[in-house]
C-alpha cells in the first residue's frame, strides 16, 4: 500500500511538473504581451514576465470573461493568491480586453454565457476528439470560448492528469502491456435452452486504430481549429473601444409560458469607462403585467454585455419563480455599429428562467416593436396593440400596414410608444407570416393570419427538472402549447406549417410506463395551469418504494407532459404532450457571476 502511495505522488508531481514548466522554456508560436501594472503585480510571482512581456501561460491563452473569472478563483483557491475584489475585477477587466475573444469568435457560442438550457449539445460539438474527451466533464461551450498555442493546450492536459488523476482513463488511458492472458471460457445455461458460452467482455477503455492518445488527437484538433492568434482576433484588437451605450433603447422580449413583452431601457455612463447604469420598464402584452428594474452592466472586450438588474426594494417576490425575480442577470452581444444589442436576461436555481431579448437604441425616428397579438384569423374584426417609439401625434389609420386583405378601420388609443388599432381581417387570406408597418418603421415577421387551427405542440417537445428545496435548488421546467395552422400544402406537421402562438391549454401528466411497477406520476412534482412544472423535494421518500430492493427510493422519474385545447368555435378538443425526465440536483455548477459585478 506504501509504493502504492508512493507512485501516486510521484505521479502527481510528475504532471504538475510538466503544468508548470520554467519560464525560460521555449514555446511553441507567438504569444500576447501583458503590460498591466496590477495584473503583473498579483501575477507575476508564479508566472513569470520576460523581456518581450510574455507571462508564462497567461500570454498564451485567449478566452471569456467566465473562464478568465474561474482561472483568477482557482488561483486563490489553490495557489495562495491574495487578491482584493476590486484589484479582481480591474485584472478580469484587463484580461478580457488584451486575451479576450473577437466577436466573430464568441458570438457561435454566446449561449454559454446566456446560461442557456440545453437537453443534448451534441449538435454543437464540432469534433469527436472533443466529445469523447473535454466534453465529459465540460459544457461543449466552455471549451469553445478559448484560444490557446499547442504547447499551452498540452500544459492544459498535463494539469488535468495532474490534478484529477481520474481524468487519465479519458485523456490518456493505460494500454495493455506484453502477452494478454487467455480468458477462461464461461458458460450460461438459460432455463429450458442449450449452453452457450460467453462472449468475451469489451476493454473498458477503447483503443484507437491509430495508437493514439485521446487527447494528443484532442490537442492537435484544438491548437489547429482554436489557436492562439487569429485572423479575426488581430483585427478586432486593432478597433477594439469602449462602446458609447448611453441613451434610451426599445427592447423587445419572450419569455416562455409568459409571452411577448416590450418596454425601454434607459442607459446612462457608470463610474468608468465600460461601466453603466440602466432603468428598465416593461409590459407583458399578454396581461398588460409590468416591471420596473433599475440595474448595472458592464461590456468586457467592446462588445459583451454582462449585467444585473433587480426591483424596488418594497416589491413583494411574486409566488410563481418565473415572474418578477428580486435579481436577474444579463448577457448581451452589442452590434459592431453600437445600435442594437441581443442576448439573453435570466434567473432561477438554474437559471431555467429568463427573457430572450433585443434591444434597438431609440433615436427621432419612429420604430415599431411588434404586436400584442400572435396571429389574427380570416376573416375576423379585432383590436391589435401596437408597441414602438416616437409614434408621430397626427397618425392616421391609412399610415398603418398589415398587407393585403387587411384594413385598418380606425386608430383606438395612441401614445409615443403605443397605438391600439381596429382592425379587419377579409375572408380567404393565404396562411402565412406578415409584417406591420407605420409609415416606414416596420416589425418584420411580425403577425400571423391563418383560417383555422389545425392541431397544437408542447414545447418545448423534452425538458428537464431537478428535484431539490432542502439542501439544493430545484429546477422547473416551463411548458407552452403552441398552436399551428397547415400550410400551403395543407397537411399538418409538414415544414410549410404557420406558428400561430401559445393558446390556454388544460395541463396535466401521465406516466410514461417504463417499468412493470412504475409509479413515478406520484412522486416526480406537479403542474399548474400555466404549464409550469415543480418538481418535488430531493432525497430518499419513505413513502416511496420500489419492489427490486424495498428501500427508500429519491422522487426522480420520467413522465409525459400532456396539454389539451379546447378550438374556438367548438370541435374536438387537441391534445399534445411532452416528455419530462425529473433527475437529482447538481451540487457542484460551473457560474461566475462576479462577471456582472
């Protein structure tokens, strides 16, 4: 057990050794000096500055403001690092702007910083070498949002194996060595069969027909398809500048299960350059519900927005986790041009909550947002609510624009930012997407017109929760019907089909039979009338027993989300349904919200 002991030290030491190799070293490819007094103050002690200002690692790597966060953390945690919040916050600034990403280089996965859910990512990882390594323990996407030399990516792996020795059996399993015993040959006699004989079991680490490693081939995939210098990184430094964000915005938003949403943002400069303040006001078209925040952002590398904003201090938190959060976050992409920004506002214990959102900055002209209404059916008489800004006081009905076959008769209630329309819809319109205008604003794709429903779909179609509420946080799953009208080919569920919008729905679950005893619709949580899935506590429930074993079993399962609608006008009620896997906590979550601070 001692030399067993013993050649796990040394095995340890030997991979940090190769991590921490002496500054003097050559490295492969060219490097990014570092000029910052402070930075150079907190970091220089371990990596060390030469003439040319290379850092040692620190002038190889290129990657987010999270990564970058999460680096300066693990330097305190495991080496000493003695640091001050602001002194953190002046060096992450810093690092974001001189070893950051360009925008054509973060903007393919900005939804790792939008915190957005995801059921598989394999659709976004761009290589085996990636899956069936990084990927294993990693989200695709913080991989994605760095940019290292081929000598920094092999330090990468050498402090992976060094610091979780575990991680060998991924990146560089052991190979069998010399003659491979013959396996005895085992024998299974099912009742009522012949004997047959075993096959012999698969190696618990396949061997690439190449002999390599996973991660030298990891390596060469990485250093060739994310290296240090690009072409794209060397022209954005050469622009790169604070944008100029101040001034009044027209935001336009969606939140699951909750609908369309428009309002302003109001940005003002903060206490230095890159830092601002906001003040935030938004309707919920749906209900006419509204929100006041006031908040702080900050744009890392001239372009990503990260932020928070929260309520009046007075504001009662709102019984449903999906409205009106004492605090949410912000991560936004701002356009090359400054004028608009989009991205993603969000909450919860997961995150699992938020508004997907796109800002235009208001100027003299009038704009149009969009509508309050999804669709509007043929024919039919209705009143659509119109949201924009700088709508001009002497509006006439004939200055809006639906498109044929639809005439705005009069103009209801007008405000700068609003205007309420009667509308009529004439019979035997095409089904089809259009768009409004107001005299030359217009909101593209903006209002559907259909003859008649044709079915409805959950979505989304699979989702997730977590159980928790004791020592974790629970994860909820939000869930829309989504009606849909046949499209030009006239069959349902084919590409050509129109989305009309959510419709109210009855909701409710069935269980998704498994196993012969399967009981999971008991245990799992429940669903209200909005759609809004909670799940139950963690841990094991005395109540809940399975017949292998008669212990106590946690309340994880799967089920079938189900939705029935009732049509106007009568006619079959349409069901659709959805599936759910409710599955423990996660105790241990990559998030750095520092970031917004």
């Amino acid at each position: 057990m001692g030399m067993t002991h013993s050649l796990l030290r040394a095995g340890v030491i030997s991979a940090i050794s190769i991590a921490c190799i002496p500054a003097q070293e050559a490295v492969s490819g060219p490097g990014i000096p570092i000029d910052h007094p402070l930075t150079i103050a907190k970091c220089g002690g371990c990596h060390q500055r030469d003439a040319n200002g290379m850092m040692r690692r620190m002038s190889y790597i290129r990657t987010s403001p999270e990564v970058w966060e999460q680096i300066i953390k693990r330097m305190v945690r495991l080496n000493g690092l003695v640091i001050k919040p602001e002194e953190a916050r002046e060096i992450l600034r810093y690092l974001s702007a001189n070893n950051g990403l360009a925008p054509e280089e973060a903007k393919p996965v900005f939804w790792e910083a939008e915190h957005r859910l995801f059921r598989d990512q394999s659709d976004k990882i761009p290589s085996d070498a990636l899956q069936h390594t990084c990927n294993y323990c990693h989200t695709i996407g913080r991989v994605l949002t760095q940019r290292r030399t081929h000598d920094d990516y092999e330090k990468l792996i050498a402090m992976h194996l060094g610091m979780f020795p575990g991680a060998e059996n991924t990146l560089r399993p052991r190979r069998p060595s010399g003659t491979t015993a013959e396996m005895p040959v085992a024998m299974i006699s099912p009742t009522g069969g012949n004997p047959a004989v075993v096959p012999a079991p698969s190696p618990v680490v396949p061997v690439r027909s190449d002999g390599r490693y996973p991660a030298d081939v990891a390596i060469d995939y990485l250093a060739k398809e994310q290296p240090l210098i690009t072409p794209e990184w060397t022209a954005w430094k050469a622009v790169m500048r604070t944008p100029k964000l101040e001034g009044k915005w027209l935001m336009t938003g969606y939140e699951q299960g909750k609908g369309r949403m428009f309002g302003t943002v109001t940005v003002e400069a903060g206490a230095s350059p890159g830092e601002f303040t906001t003040k935030t006001e938004i309707e919920y078209a749906g209900t006419g519900a509204t929100l006041s925040r006031s908040g702080k952002g900050i744009v890392y590398t001239g372009y990503s927005w990260r932020g928070r904003s929260t309520g009046p201090k007075n504001e009662t938190p709102s019984a449903d986790p999906g409205v009106s959060p004492s605090e949410w976050r912000e991560a936004l992409f701002v356009s090359r041009d400054g004028n608009t920004m989009d991205g993603r506002w969000f909450w919860g214990g997961y995150e699992e909550f938020g508004f997907d959102v796109h800002l235009t900055r208001i100027g003299t002209q009038p704009l149009l947002a969009g509508a309050n209404l999804f669709s509007l059916q043929s024919p039919s008489t209705s009143e659509v609510k119109l949201y924009g800004a700088n709508f001009p006081a002497d509006l006439q009905p004939g200055d809006f624009d639906f498109g044929t076959g639809i005439a705005v008769k009069r103009i209801v209630r007008r405000a700068p930012s609003m205007a309420v329309v009667e509308v009529e819809v004439n019979a035997n319109l095409p089904t089809g997407i259009r768009d409004i205008a107001v005299r030359r604003a217009t909101a593209e794709r903006a209002i559907a017109v259909y003859d008649k429903i044709a079915y409805i779909k959950v979505l989304p179609d699979a989702s997730m929760a977590r159980l928790g509420g004791t020592i974790a946080a629970k994860q909820y799953a939000q869930f829309e019907a989504i009606a849909y009208a046949a499209g030009a080919d006239g069959k349902n569920q084919t590409a050509d089909d129109v989305p009309l919008g959510p419709v109210t729905a009855h909701w409710g679950m069935e269980e998704f039979v498994s196993t012969p005893d399967d009981d999971d619709i008991k245990y799992v949580g429940s669903i209200n009338d909005s759609g809004l899935f909670t799940p139950n506590i963690e841990g094991p429930n005395p109540q809940r027993k399975k017949q292998s074993n008669n212990y106590p079993t946690n309340n994880w399962g799967d089920v079938w989300v189900t939705a029935s609608y009732d049509p106007p006008g009568g006619g079959a009620p349409m069901r659709a349904r959805s599936y759910l896997v409710v599955t423990i906590p996660v105790y241990i979550k990559y998030d750095q919200p520092e970031v917004a601070q």
